[in-house]
C-alpha cells in the first residue's frame, strides 16, 4: 500500500469531510491539516461525502455569520500538489448539486467507488 | 502494533475522549506501542490542568497525566487549536502576552506537522471523534 518517492515511502493519506462548511470549526481545521500535510509530500486525497460537499459550493458568503468564508483555500489546494478530489455522486445528488456548483475540479463517484478509494488508504482522517 | 490515537472531542462533553483514553490504556496492556496521541479540534480541552471535576466522577485530564508519565506517552496538543481554545503552556502564555497557562502535566504543545508524522510512523491511526 507504500510505494517510494524521493524522500522515501509516501504513504497514502485520505481527508474525509463530512461536515456543513460552517456551524461547527471541523471543516477549517480539516484545512488546515491539509495544507500542514501537503509539506510532508505524502499521497493526499480529499474526499467529500453528506454535507461535506457543501464545503466546495460556489458563491458562499459568510458576510451575516462573521466567519471567514474559506472555499477559496480550496482553489490553492492545487498550489500544494493537492489535486485528487472525490466527491461522492449521492451526496450531491440528494442536495440538488452537480459538479458545475462546485468551486474547483473534482472527481465525481458513487459510493462504492468511494468505499475503494478508502481502503486502498494507508492513514484515513475523518472530520 | 505500533498505534497513533487522534482525539477530536473534549472531555465530559463527548464519548470520544473517554472511549480514547480506554483504547489507549487496553493496548499498551495488551504490549502494543503508541506513538503518539494527537488532540485537535475541541479535544486540545483534555489538556488542561484548571479542570475540577466532582470528586465522585472520573478526572479524565489527570487520568491522561497520570498514564503518560507511566508509560512515557508522547501527548501533544495542537497549537492552532490550541490558540483558539485558550489552551497554553508557560512560552506560549509568554509569547502571547498572556498572563496564565494551564497545561497539564505529560502534555505538550506543537503543531500539526506532529499529526502527520504521527500517521507517517504508526501501522494505525485511530481517530476517536464525531
């Protein structure tokens, strides 16, 4: 499940959101050990299932909430060699999304495809 | 089996940090290693010693205290989140101008790079959250 890369064995690291972007710190502190993790040039996946998909919904604003609206980090993710993506197929289905609602390039799947890509995982973090 | 743990909820309010404590204290006498516990998220709150608990309860902050200095457990509190929550150790207080800290014994503070290692090191990270 390791393969070598030039600093020696990369392990798979997997980001799983499942939370509304705002109404609990989840989500930005997920972020945040992301764009923390992307120094360590492992082999990071994001993925997003139930209402984590909201997290990359275009158009938020956080204005009335006096939060920082944080979907544009996800636009630097590729900055960070952060580029693979999931989005599950159901999630956005059952809240009336598609791909063309999100701020950034993703790979769409359903759920099983989801359950493969985690456990071809080496360290899976759920927030 | 060499384990990491992350704890992500704070103590009294969630299962998470007592079920995390258990996992931790069967493994290690069950001989497995633990190579770190990681608290992020709410879970920073395990680490802080100006907890007083009523007396016929379980003190889950001293109960870690207490485990890490038998068995030389690495518990490291994650600074950002840290920050945040109002948890700090005596150079942190310093630096920020803070006139208090109230960490507890056994733990430490440092960032996130140590979580990331952590699931680098170990043959399992165990993420005991919601």
């Amino acid at each position: 499940m390791t393969e070598e890369s030039a600093g020696g064995v990369a392990k798979r690291f997997l980001y799983v959101n499942r939370r509304a972007p705002y109404g609990t710190i989840y989500a930005l502190e997920s972020l945040e050990v992301v764009l923390i993790g992307a120094a360590f040039e492992q082999d990071v996946s994001l993925a997003f299932l139930g209402d984590g998909v909201y997290q990359l919904t275009k158009g938020q604003d956080t204005k009335g909430l006096e939060v920082k609206n944080f979907s544009p980090t996800f636009r630097a993710l590729e900055d960070y060699d952060v580029t693979k993506l999931y989005v599950e197929k159901e999630a956005l289905e059952a809240r009336g999304l598609t791909e063309a609602d999100l701020v950034v390039p993703v790979e769409v799947v359903g759920a099983e495809r989801m359950a493969e890509i985690m456990e071809a995982q080496d360290v899976i973090l759920s927030f | 089996m060499k384990f990491s743990i992350l704890v992500n909820e704070g103590p009294y309010t969630h299962q998470a940090s007592d079920t995390a404590f258990q996992f931790v204290k069967a493994a290690l006498a069950k001989g497995h290693e633990i190579y770190r516990v990681f608290f992020y998220h709410d879970g920073v709150n395990n680490g802080t010693r100006l907890t007083v608990p009523p007396q016929d309860d379980r003190n889950i902050v001293k109960r870690w205290s207490e485990l890490a200095a038998e068995h030389k457990l690495d518990l490291v509190v994650c600074i950002a989140a840290a920050q945040r929550r109002g948890l700090m150790d005596k150079s942190e207080a310093k630096r920020n101008g803070k006139d208090a800290d109230n960490i507890a014994p056994g733990f430490r503070i440092s960032g996130l790079g140590q979580l990331i290692e952590a699931g680098i090191q170990a043959e399992r990270l165990v993420v005991f959250g919601d």
